[in-house]
C-alpha cells in the first residue's frame, strides 16, 4: 500500500488548486491520498471534508511543524511505503508509479524522488530538487539540475537509469515507512528546512540507498511557505545545515568541516553586509549561536564519513560557481 501523503495549515488556496490534481491522477487499489492538517483556523478541513471526499483527512490540535507533523502523520499510517508531498505540486497521470515500482525492486533503497520540475516554466528544474539532490565537501546541498539559484532546462541530461543521489527532496520524498522509522523519522528540532537532507544522510549511514527516478515527474510551484530570500528561511537553512553535519559526520570530519563552514558562512555574511540586507546577515550570525546553543542534544555520531563517498562530495560547489563560473552538475553542460 501507498499513502501520499500532503501536510496542510492554513493552506485552503492552495489545496483548491493543487489537490485536484493529486486526486484524479493518483488512483489506484494501492493508493490512497491523506491530507494531514496541521492545526489549521482555516476553513481547510471544512473543504476537504466537502470538496475532496475520497481524501483521507488527518486533523492535528496544532501547528507541529514539517518535520513534527510528518512524524505525526506516519505514525498514524500503516502503508509501506509514503510519499511526502508538498501541497503546492501538481502531478500528471500515473506520476507515482515509477516510483513505488522502483522501490518494491530494490529493497535497499530507503527513499526516492521523480523529477521536480517547475511549475511555472515546465520545461525547467525547480529549486527544490530538480534531478536529485546532493551535498558538496563542505555540506552545501545542490541538485543535479540547479546549482544555487541557477536553474538548468531539462533536456533529458538526467533520464535514463535511476541514479544514486545524496539526497531525495521533500518536495516529493517517497519513503520506505520500515526504513524511516528505523532511522527516526523526520528531525523535530529542525521544524522546518532541510530536514529530509538529513534524514536521507540517516538512511546513509544505515545502509539504505536515496535515488532519483527520471520516469516519474511532478511541478512544483515553490516557496509557498518561505520565498528565497526571506530571513527566517536563511535562519533555518544556515542553522540546520550545521546540524546536520554535526549528526552525520564522524566527530573528527565534522569538526574540520564545521571550522571552514564557519569561514565559509562568514563570507555569506559580508556578502549580505555588502548588499545592507541586515536582515539575512542577522539570520546567519542567528544560525551560529543557535547551532552552538544546540549541538549538545545531540551525542551519537557515524563512525565512517559515508557522506563523503556519495555523488557530489567531490566538489566544492561554492567555488565552482562563484570563482570558476561553473552553473550546472555536469561543467560544459
């Protein structure tokens, strides 16, 4: 069984334009749609009890969060496998069985996603995901697809086979419920952003595999919760970014990655001095402090560096793009 699963607060203009989409092209005996309602004072529950009668509704007393809510969710849910899918995507006929045919194939892949393209330019990646995710030396995430905020066209440079990536974007994020609950689902403290890069970094060093499969697609509109740019959205992604290594990385490589993270983050900072966008410079410096008040939680560590074995990890994306002009995954491309 498959639960595609869609977490929703105060989100009724986008469930009336998205949704539909959701429901009549994903149908069949092994599927079932679930909206997961995170607390909202919106009339959405309302809607979906009238509008949307075959969707499966899940009614939260709060706000939990991404990360929180989705835990929720899952936990509440007895399919194998889940897809976590943002409530600002639309999706064609039949968009979710390359999927789960992938992985009742291949039973160590612990998460996948199709391609994420963009919703309004369907013939262009979109931020969030684009042709599978992955993370530089210095942890940076990027995609095959779009490296920082350069978008590639897909020209079919990533179909073919399904490929091995770093990470599977929540955007769109399948799931083998038996290897999400083995890793810890979701990470609450991250509340939002980021959040499946870690748990796919998780599933890493558990030993499941994160692919991409190029047969599937889905459009993506994006930033309908934080637009790029906002500074409560560079707070959490410069913040859990830290994290993240901190929980993923061998106490050793962590500690070497972190000390030039630092530098590097430093140099975000001056750049958004540079531009008087006090506000994001504030939210790095926000990140810092808050990652420092924070790491003590954690005390459990790899003792291999997996990551840096992964697609990607041999590049320092940062300087490829910004000292050696290099926009895309594959240079010359």
């Amino acid at each position: 069984m498959l639960s595609v699963v869609i977490l929703n607060w105060n989100g009724v203009r986008l469930l009336r334009q998205f949704l539909p989409s959701v429901v009549e092209n994903t149908v069949g005996d092994d599927v079932e749609v679930v909206v997961a309602d995170n607390g909202s004072t919106d009339s959405s529950p309302a809607v979906i009890r009238s509008e949307f009668p075959t969707v499966r509704l899940l009614c939260f007393d709060r706000n939990y969060g991404y990360a929180a809510g989705y835990n929720k969710a899952i936990s509440e849910i007895d399919s194998e496998f889940v897809v976590l899918l943002n409530s600002d995507v639309e999706t064609p006929p039949g968009w979710w069985r390359p999927l789960l045919d992938f992985m009742k194939g291949n039973p160590k892949v612990g998460a996948c996603q199709p391609k994420i393209k963009s919703w309004r330019d369907k013939s262009s990646f979109e931020y969030a995901g684009a042709a599978g995710g992955l993370l530089d030396s210095l942890g940076y995430p990027y995609c095959r697809g779009r490296v920082f905020d350069h978008l590639e066209k897909d020209m079919g440079q990533y179909d073919g086979a399904p490929a091995d990536i770093a990470w599977a974007s929540g955007a769109a994020l399948m799931v083998r419920r038996e290897a999400y609950l083995k890793v810890g689902g979701l990470d609450e403290r991250f509340f939002a952003h980021m959040e499946e890069i870690d748990l796919c970094c998780r599933m890493h060093n558990a030993g499941w595999r994160v692919c991409f499969v190029p047969d599937s697609e889905v459009f993506h509109l994006g930033g309908a919760s934080l637009a790029q740019g906002n500074p409560m959205k560079t707070y959490l992604n410069f913040r859990n970014n830290l994290l993240l290594l901190l929980k993923n990385l061998p106490p050793k490589k962590a500690r070497s990655v972190l000390l030039k993270r630092r530098l590097m983050d430093t140099l975000a900072f001056l750049m958004f001095l540079a531009k008087l966008d006090f506000r994001n410079a504030g939210s790095v410096v926000k990140a810092h402090r808050d990652f420092r008040r924070m790491r003590s939680a954690y005390s459990e560590f790899p003792e291999r560096d997996v990551l840096g074995s992964l697609p990607g990890a041999d590049r320092n994306i940062v300087i490829d793009r910004y000292l050696k002009g290099i926009k895309t995954y594959t240079p010359g491309k």
